[in-house]
C-alpha cells in the first residue's frame, strides 16, 4: 500500500483525565465509570442521540487537522462504542486518531452529544477493505477492487464485483469482465475496496 499506515486508536475517557495506555490507545473513560469491552457488538443507528450533531462534530475536528470522516457507528453490546472512522490521503498514523479523539472528546462531553450510560469512543483509519460511500470515493479509488451490493437488480444481479472506473452523472463505474456497468449510487446497498496482496 506505498507505505500507507492504517492504525487503529481507542481512547476511553474518565473524569476527563488520562488514566495510562492500554492496547493501542489511551486509557480513559466516560462519567466516572470503567468502560470495557466484552461479549460480541452489534451496529445499530444512533438511537436517542442526535447523530446528525455528532457526525457534524466529528467532520468539524477531522477539517480542523487536515483530514475527513469516512464513517460513524454506533455499536452496542455489554459496551457502547462509537466509531468514527478518519482518513487522509497519504494514510492515517496513530498520532492522527489520538489527535482525533482528543479534541472529538471533548466537544462530545461539554455538549453532551451521547448521554445515557458510559460508551467507548473509537477514532480508527477505515482499513484496507473501507467502505465506499461518497461519489468522491468511487472517483478516487478508481482502479481498485471493490464489491458492490444493490438494493435493486441491475441487469439482472445484485452483487457486483469488478474494478472501479470512475463516477459520472450519478453512476458508480465498475468494470466486469470487459465491460463497464453503471451503478445508481443511490441504489447501493453497500460498497467497499477488496484487499489485494
């Protein structure tokens, strides 16, 4: 991958002080409880919060140093974890999900952007195989790998596999077989790059 590095950075907060590293972040937690991970997670919208604001509040910090926000999850299991997945052309470091994280932190506890219970912020590269979700993604990752998923049949299938060729009027351009096929991108159920090695 040209020497890209894709970390991946977690950060829990407590009391708003740093606690000391573990895994592959810092330490902290959330609202003067020990926040953990255990048992398995499961993606769900971000229910009772307005996620509108927090992923407007992610995209102002990830502007803020130069980078963008690919996606934002919200998962739920014996944890809470929000994941906000970052991104910059020359690849993400760990310093950039710490610099993330900590300024995102912030601004979600002063506005209080996720209440209820202690959660687990994530601030990660999106990885080898991100998703694909913007037209300007498609247009960039042009040449690469991916697999696509639509929501309606088009030319009789719904799971696409081939190279990207680009976005025009609308249309994902993938090619397959020879050919290229054009994918309303508002049709796509879910898209992302194949690892290639």
């Amino acid at each position: 991958m040209g020497g890209r590095w894709y970390a991946n950075c977690r950060f829990w907060r407590r009391s708003g002080r740093v606690r000391g590293a573990t895994g592959s972040g810092y330490g902290l937690s959330r609202r003067g409880h020990n926040a953990g991970y255990g048992g398995s997670a499961t993606c769900s919208p971000l229910e009772d919060m307005d996620e509108q604001r927090i992923r407007e509040a992610a995209e102002r910090v990830a502007r803020s140093v130069g980078m963008e926000v690919v996606d934002v999850e919200w998962k739920v299991g014996k944890s809470r974890f929000l994941r906000v997945y970052i991104d910059k052309p020359e690849g993400i470091s760990h310093k950039d999900c710490e610099t993330v994280s900590n300024q995102l932190s912030v601004i979600l506890d002063v506005e209080d952007l996720v209440p209820g219970p202690p959660y687990i912020l994530e601030v990660s590269s999106p990885g080898l195989d991100r998703k694909l979700t913007k037209p300007a993604e498609f247009q960039r990752f042009a040449g690469r790998l991916a697999r696509i998923t639509m929501q309606e049949p088009v030319e009789n299938q719904k799971f696409f596999e081939g190279r990207l060729a680009g976005f025009a009027d609308g249309k994902v351009q993938i090619e397959l077989k020879g050919r290229v096929i054009a994918l309303p991108v508002e049709g796509i159920r879910k898209a992302n790059l194949v690892v290639e090695f």
